[in-house]
C-alpha cells in the first residue's frame, strides 16, 4: 500500500533555533537512506513555510478565488512530506515513528487513495 507520511510543525518546532533545524539535515539524510536501502521511500520533499503559500479556493463550483496564504490559519502547518510504499500500516507506522523530528512535531500517516 502506498502511504504519504505528512510532517507536521508546529510553533514549538518552528521556535527552534538555527542550530537545532540544521541538525536535523544529517538526521534526515539517514533516515531518507535507511528508507531508499528498504526500498519503500517513493519519493519527498521539504515544503517551505506556509507564509509562502497561495490558495485556490472554489466558490459557486465555477469562481475562483486566489488568496495569499495558508488554506487556513492555524498552530501547526505541513513542513514536508515523503511517499512510502509498504506491505500495511503496522510497517508505515514503523517508518513515521523513525523519522527524526523537532520538539513538538509529528508524523501524520495517510494512505492513497487508490485511482482507476
């Protein structure tokens, strides 16, 4: 099954400090490694802050309306993501709770929904 593992920051994880996000490379760069060494890692990326995001918004099913910002203002925001493709959850499960994340951080674990 295929899953998208969402991390998630929140303002504890976005207060840390330069040194502890750039501590954190090194500890990604393992974890991405034992993923590609397991072949389950399908692909990811890093997302920048959610002050740099536009949304599309559908009003009336026809307009559109483009607003500067997140979807909506909260506490916690997606940092990134990375696309896992595993034999069930219990091993998707055991991938998140590898990842290395700042304080206050978390994993969220979703499958794909199959197309076709």
């Amino acid at each position: 099954m295929e899953y998208v593992l969402l991390i998630v920051a929140t303002e504890e994880a976005a207060a840390a400090s330069e040194e502890q996000q750039r501590a954190q490379w090194p500890r990604h760069d393992g974890y991405l490694r034992e993923l590609t060494a397991a072949g389950v890692v399908r692909g990811g990326r890093p997302l920048r802050g959610p002050e740099t995001a536009t949304t599309v918004r559908s009003r009336d099913g026809a307009d559109r309306l483009v607003t500067d910002g997140p979807y909506a203002e909260a506490k916690e925001h997606l940092a990134g993501y990375c696309e896992i493709e595993v034999a069930d959850l219990d091993e998707a499960l055991h991938w998140a709770k590898r990842m290395p994340l700042l304080p206050g951080g978390a994993v969220e674990v979703r499958p794909v929904q199959p197309v076709g």
